[in-house]
C-alpha cells in the first residue's frame, strides 16, 4: 500500500506518492511483488486504477524508505527545500496537511477539491471466475513468514505467501499457511482442465512437515483466479535454522495472449516473520508481538 510524501518550494508545492510494500496483500486481488519491475508495474496499475496524476517514487525491493521512515502504512510527510522533516505523521490527514501547509506557506485563494482532481477509480480487471474455490479455515491470527522466490526464466504467475501462527513462531510447532496467489499483473488465471498445482516440501535436518506434498481440489469450472490454499503442521528444533525448500507445479493461462502453459517453481520460506509481509484483511491485523527468529 502506498504512503504519501509531500515537498514544499517557495514557487510551490511538489506532490510524491512513495510505493512500498504492500500493507494488505489480497486486497483487490494484488499481491507482493517479487521484482522492481513488478513493483514498477504496480505503479502503472495505480496511475490506472487511481486515475491521480501525482508522480510516484518506488521504494527498493529491500524496503530501505520505508525502514527509513518509521514502517508506516500510510505516513505523511512535508519536507522543506533543505531536506528537513519539518511535519512527520504516522498516518496521512488531507485535513492536517492542509492546515500545515498554510501555516508554512500561506493560504490560497481557490484551495483544490477532490472534485477538482477528476480521478476515476478503474477497478481492477476480471481475468476469471472468483469464488468458486471456498477459502479454507486458519486456527486464529497468522503473520507472514519471509519468502525466497528461487530463479526462474518465468515470472511467477502465481505467487506464494506464506504465514504461520504463534505457535510455530514463538515455540517451534504448529501451523504454517501456503497459499498460492493470481497475480493480477500478468492476466494469467488457472487451467482447471488439466492436473491441479502440486506442491512439494522439503525441510531440513531438525524439522518435520505435515503433509510434505499436496495437490490442489478438483474445479468445476474451466478457469478461475481463486488462491490455492493448504495448512501443513510444522515441527522444528532451536537448533533448525535452515529454511523450508517448497516447489510447485501447476498450469498458468493467459487469454488475451492465447497461450497455456505448464509451470515449475521454487521457494525457500523461513520461519520468522516478515516485517514487510504486510497483513491481510480478510483475517484481520496480528497482535503486536516478539518474535524467535531462527
């Protein structure tokens, strides 16, 4: 989710977007970049979909602003010609930053509505059936767990994320969620006419995984972009810091190109949390809490 950077000159004031990690991966469908050209894709998507002619700064994909800036989902700030931060916020006020910027600067005479911005909130696009592929159950609040996509000569149409619950993190045995997400970015949906995604897990020395390989369930329909999710029990050692090696396989469409083809990739997925994994609404925020990194 983007945060909001604002500078000020004396001749006038310049507005910036900051992209960043995402807070809410899921929400309309998008997920985390894997690349800079992926986040650099979202850029664009949000010039579309925002219809704002603000310009956009991207953060890198080791998340060094946002570090830099407090980890804030939505901060706002005003910055002088200098450099310095003369307004910090945690969370973005049109309100405030109004009223801040005409302590600093002066009123104006005919102040910008949102009418006046003419922006048109596209929604994203449908690719193909949602909601035909019921969501499966967690055992309560899950937070993100860091993901190594693998090199591939193909991007990764379907992305992982991967959660686990307290249990796993703070004492080494419970529950870890793999979900398989459409990105949206590529217009790529699932063949549900051929074999399902299968996963495979191999883990390290220390550490047991249960099951260590699935498959996807069966789809009356021919195509659609619903996640593929598995919950697998977890057992690990102190001493076990190595990661879980996950690969899957499984078939990406894409319509407008007219092309259909079979995908193999890999992951390594560490079991400490991410603190750029964002939270995802459907479940609801994780408690503020310490985590064992292994």
């Amino acid at each position: 989710m983007e945060t909001v950077y604002r500078d000020y000159a004396p001749q006038g004031i310049q507005f910036y977007y900051i992209y960043k990690a995402l807070a809410h991966p899921e929400l309309d469908g998008y997920v985390q970049p894997f690349t800079l050209d992926e986040r650099l894709m979202h850029v664009k998507e949000a010039r579309r979909t925002l219809g704002s002619g603000i310009p956009w700064i991207s953060d890198t994909m080791d998340n060094d602003l946002k570090h830099a800036l407090g980890d804030s989902p939505n901060s706002e700030f005003v910055v002088d010609p200098d450099g310095n931060f003369v307004v910090t916020r945690t969370w973005s006020s049109p309100d405030q930053l109004r009223s801040d910027l005409e302590k600093l600067i002066g009123p104006v005479e005919n102040p910008t509505r949102v009418s006046d911005l003419n922006m048109t909130f596209e929604p994203p696009p449908e690719i193909a059936a949602s909601g035909v592929v019921p969501r499966i159950e967690v055992p309560g609040r899950m937070s993100a767990v860091r993901v190594e996509p693998k090199e591939s000569f193909q991007p990764f149409y379907m992305k992982l994320r991967a959660e686990a619950d307290d249990a796993l993190l703070s004492g080494g045995e419970g529950t870890l969620y793999v979900g398989f997400h459409v990105d949206p970015l590529y217009h790529v949906h699932w063949n549900n006419l051929v074999s399902a995604v299968k996963y495979q897990v191999t883990a390290p020395e220390g550490t047991t995984v249960s099951p260590a390989q699935g498959e996807g369930p069966k789809v009356e329909v021919a195509s659609d972009v619903d996640p593929r999710e598995f919950l697998l029990k977890i057992e690990t050692s102190e001493e076990s810091r190595d990661p879980l090696h996950l690969a899957v396989h499984y078939y990406a469409c894409n319509d407008e190109e007219g092309w259909c083809i079979p995908v193999s990739q890999e992951y390594d997925v560490y079991l400490e949390a991410d603190r750029d994994g964002g939270w995802n609404v459907r479940r609801g925020r994780p408690n503020a809490r310490t985590f064992r990194l292994r």
